[in-house]
C-alpha cells in the first residue's frame, strides 16, 4: 500500500501496533495482572499483620456477623470480569493496529465509485493532540473510578487509615499519569501503574478481609 506518511497506511491507520509482537494478548495481561496481584496482596497482608490487627479483627468479626464477607469477595469476581473484557479490548485493538489515544475509528462516506478516503482518528499533534491526550487521561480516571470507590468503603470499614493514606496515594499517582499522558502517550504509564498499584492495594485488603470472614 502507499503511505501517507511514515509510519501510518495510506488511510491513515498505524502500520504497527504498540503491543509487543511476540507475546500474545492474553498472556501478556495474565502475566501481568498474576505479578501485580501478587505484590499488592502481599502489602495487604504486611497492612494487616504489621498494623492496628486487633481492631482489624473486630472488624472483620462484624463482616461474619452479617455474613458480609461474600460482598467483599465478590468485587474481586467483578474484577476478574473486568479483566476479560480488557483482554478482548486488547486483542481488537492489536489486530486492528489502533494505539492510544485513539479509541474509535471513523469511516468518511465516498460514494459507491470514489476512492476511499483517510480514516478519522485523533489529532495527536500540537496543542489539539495534548487536548485530545488530557481529555482521555480524564477518561480513564473516571472509568477506574466506580471500582476504586467501592474498594475505599469496603476497605475504609477494616483498614480506615491505610485506607486513608492508599487513597490520597493514588489521587496523586492519577495527577501524574494525566500530566504525562498529555505530554505523550507513553508519558501515561508510570503514573498510571504506580496509581493502580494504590488500587490493588485496596483490593487486597478487601480479598482479605472478606477471606478471613468467610472462614471464620
């Protein structure tokens, strides 16, 4: 095909994915995702074992009062949903060549004899393309969000202050990644896994809270 310019097809779709080529989907998040959820489960459980455990305890004795514990583990299950749809994200995206920011891809209507034309995607250039990056920084925040805020009650009643402190972490750790984000795409990624880090955590000490409820 002849190319507009480098890097891109003659309608305009990278020639390349971000993704890396030899790894698939898949295994790319599973591995991920294991490692991650590993390391902030730990810190979860040195929050509990090295923190207030007394009061911990008291609390999570309150969770297997009113059989609550399955409501804290459940958002791990929601979590494992949310990881399959990302999955399939990912392998549509790989396939079609789309890298962030873009997150949808626009067909111009030619009539039936004209040539196609280019494709629309996001101005990535110059004060446009940093809008466009600022305003999908925000994006992402808010679709963490809903998650994030349940892990803070759920957690906040066991954990008040690690919960306290994870949560002010993380709102720093998002600031970064939106300021990144808008300098590049890539420049998303640091704050990005160190604020998701933050939620793990959280997600951890909910894993064990509702674990030693229903153990009981």
């Amino acid at each position: 095909d002849e190319q507009a310019s480098p890097g891109v097809d003659a309608r305009g779709i990278p020639l390349k994915s971000d993704y890396p080529e030899g790894l698939p989907v898949p295994a790319l998040y599973a591995i991920f995702t294991t490692v991650f959820t590993a390391i902030c489960l730990g810190i979860a459980f040195a929050i509990y074992k090295f923190g207030s455990t007394e009061k911990y305890d008291k609390k999570i004795e309150v969770l297997t009062a009113y059989d609550l514990g399955w409501v804290y583990l459940v958002m791990f299950a929601v979590k494992l949903g949310m990881f399959g749809i990302n999955i399939n994200l990912g392998v549509a995206r790989k396939a079609a060549k789309v890298n962030v920011p873009d997150q949808h891809v626009y067909k111009v209507h030619t009539p039936g004899d004209a040539s196609p034309l280019g494709f629309v995607l996001m101005e990535s250039e110059g004060d446009l393309g940093r809008f466009n990056r600022a305003q999908r920084a925000y994006m992402n925040y808010l679709e963490s969000a809903p998650l994030f805020f349940v892990y803070v009650l759920l957690a906040g009643f066991v954990f008040p202050f690690p919960t306290f402190v994870t949560g002010i972490y993380y709102a720093v750790m998002r600031i970064v990644a939106a300021v990144g984000y808008t300098q590049e795409p890539k420049g998303r990624m640091a704050g990005n896994m160190l604020g998701n880090l933050g939620s793990g955590v959280l997600e951890g000490m909910v894993i064990i809270a509702g674990m030693k409820a229903v153990m009981v």
